[in-house]
C-alpha cells in the first residue's frame, strides 16, 4: 500500500492504515497539523457530542437564489470533467471512515467550486487550481496513458506519493506539488467548517456546562492565584 495523502485510509470504501508526513496519524491528529481550525485542541477528547449541533446543516454551500434547496447544484466554475476529478481527488484526502463521512459526504467539491467562483475569487488561485487539475490529467497521461480518473487506484495513487510529499517529490514535480499542497489545504477547510468536520472533531461550541467546577487547584497552584481575591497573589516575575 503506498503512503497516504491525508487522510486515515485509501479511496472511500477501501481498508488498511496508511501512513502520513512519514508516519501514522489519524485525521484528527492531521489536523493539528493542517491548523484550520482552533479546535484542533480538543481533538483529543473522547467525550461523545450529546445531540447534534445543527441537525438541519448539511453543508456549509449557500443555496444560489431560484435553485432548489436538495437538487445537485451545476458547478458555477468547474467543468464537469474537472468536478468529477475534484471529488476523487477529494475523498483521496479525506476518505470516509467508521467515524464520518467523506470530504465529498461534507460537500467540499461544491464548497471549492462556490469560493472559486464568486466574482472576487483570486484569479490567480482560479488559475493554479485549474492548471493544477490539468496537469494532474497530463501527468496520467504521460506515465499510464489515460486521465487521472481512468487510472487505476494503484496508478493514482504512486502518482499522488509524488506530489503528496514537498521534501521527497521528485524533480520536476514542483507544479503538482504546489497544487496538491493548496488543494489539500482547502479541502481540510472545507471538510473541517461543514457539520460533519465539527461532529468529526467532537466540536460542542459555545454552550453551557453544568458540570464545570472551575479551573483544578494543581492550575491554580501553578498560576499562583486563588478563587479568593482578597488572597490572590501573583508571584513576581523574574527580571
């Protein structure tokens, strides 16, 4: 099995622990190192959410005006070619596990295609993702001769080893690599900022805890203060 692309396995559907940057590192601990969300520190946590956050939420895309609310949305600038590599490409990332779904369960290929296609999206970031995708289909070409989604998994896949990994790439794949880097990035931020990312993280928001009983007395000792004001003393700092 070839080394994974940032998520915990294969292609959705698929098993076997892969490993990622060189080691194994589950989704969640992934996104520590992703960094696109401030809860990365409660990954950890093992505490069940109780009930849903937003059981309407579905996905984070706006409904354009005149669609309907549950019919596919037409990509507004993908083309149909590319959404299909886009979603693959995506689920390589963030494949569907026992925990959640998918990075295209959490509709990130229409979160991508909403941002690069409102009218102040970055051409420049317009253009790498769409010159990113081609050479992705010519780089296919040229080693299996078909288009990256007509390629086998295994073929996908040492192709995507190539590119998954800036410091081992080899030469002349600086284009893909600088690609997959950006369109891993935003799959993470799409997949991480969809009700399915939050429930993923076990992220419970602003909400309120009865069973909170302060900060523990082993912090508090530490900090040098105490829930009495009157006895609170804060130790002098060093000069």
């Amino acid at each position: 099995m070839n080394e994974a692309l940032g998520g915990e396995r294969g292609a959705v559907g698929e098993g076997g622990e892969l490993p990622v940057l060189g080691k194994e590192i589950s989704r969640r601990r992934a996104l520590k190192v992703l960094g696109v969300l401030p809860v990365a520190t409660a990954l950890g946590a093992q505490q069940p959410v109780q009930k849903p956050l937003t059981p309407a939420v579905t996905s984070q895309v706006p409904t354009k005006p005149g669609a309907q609310p549950h019919s596919p949305p037409v990509p507004s600038f993908f083309n149909a070619h590319e959404m299909r590599t886009v979603r693959m490409l995506a689920d390589y990332v963030i494949p569907r596990d026992a925990r959640s779904g998918s990075a295209t369960d959490a509709k990130v290929p229409e979160y991508m295609d909403y941002l690069l296609g409102e009218k102040d999206a970055s051409e420049t970031t317009r253009t790498e993702m769409r010159g990113g995708l081609a050479w992705l289909d010519a780089e296919s070409g040229r080693r299996f001769g078909k288009r990256f989604i007509e390629a086998t998994d295994a073929q996908r896949r040492q192709l995507l080893d190539d590119i998954a990994y800036p410091e081992k790439a080899p030469a002349g794949m600086s284009q893909g690599v600088a690609f997959f880097n950006r369109f891993r990035d935003m799959t993470a931020s799409g997949f991480y900022s969809s009700a399915i990312g939050w429930h993923d993280v076990q992220y419970i928001g602003n909400v309120f805890n009865p069973g909170y009983d302060g900060c523990p007395p082993a912090a508090l000792e530490k900090l040098g203060v105490s829930y009495d004001v009157m006895n609170t003393r804060v130790a002098p700092q060093e000069k």
